[in-house]
C-alpha cells in the first residue's frame, strides 16, 4: 500500500474518531444527570470540608481539674 493512501486512511479514522467524540462529550455535558451528580460530589466535599475546619478549629477537650481522671474509673491519665 502506498504510504499517502494509508496516512490519508489514518487521518480520516482520527478525524471521524475525533467528531465521534467531541459529540459524546457534548452529549454528556448536556445531560441533567452529568450535572446532577457534579452538583451531588460538590456538595459532599463542601460539607466535608466545613466538618474538617469545624473540628480543626474546635476548643480542645479538657477534663475537669479536680478530677484525676480523664474516663470515670480507668486507669490511664488524659
């Protein structure tokens, strides 16, 4: 086979694989559903991220002075 035919033959499979899917991809990113679950996952990782800064930025956890003991009856110290 001549080597012009088979690179014609290569461009036109990339060209229409490439047409393909550019219209898959704007398919999906018309679809509800894409977007529903983006909107889905970025609310999730908000509250996760609100729960992380809540935590990080919470007053430690301190045991009364007068008590010993961190847990009633137990033998370790906190």
């Amino acid at each position: 086979m001549h080597p012009v035919t088979t690179m014609k033959h290569w461009s036109h499979h990339l060209h229409d694989g490439m047409l393909a899917m550019w219209h898959e991809i704007d398919q999906h990113l018309h679809s509800r559903h894409f977007w529903a679950g983006v909107g889905l996952t970025l609310l999730i990782v908000g509250i996760v991220a609100l729960l992380f800064f809540a935590v990080r930025n919470a007053p430690p956890i301190e045991t009364p002075s007068n008590y010993p003991y961190g847990i009633p009856y137990s033998p370790y110290r906190f």
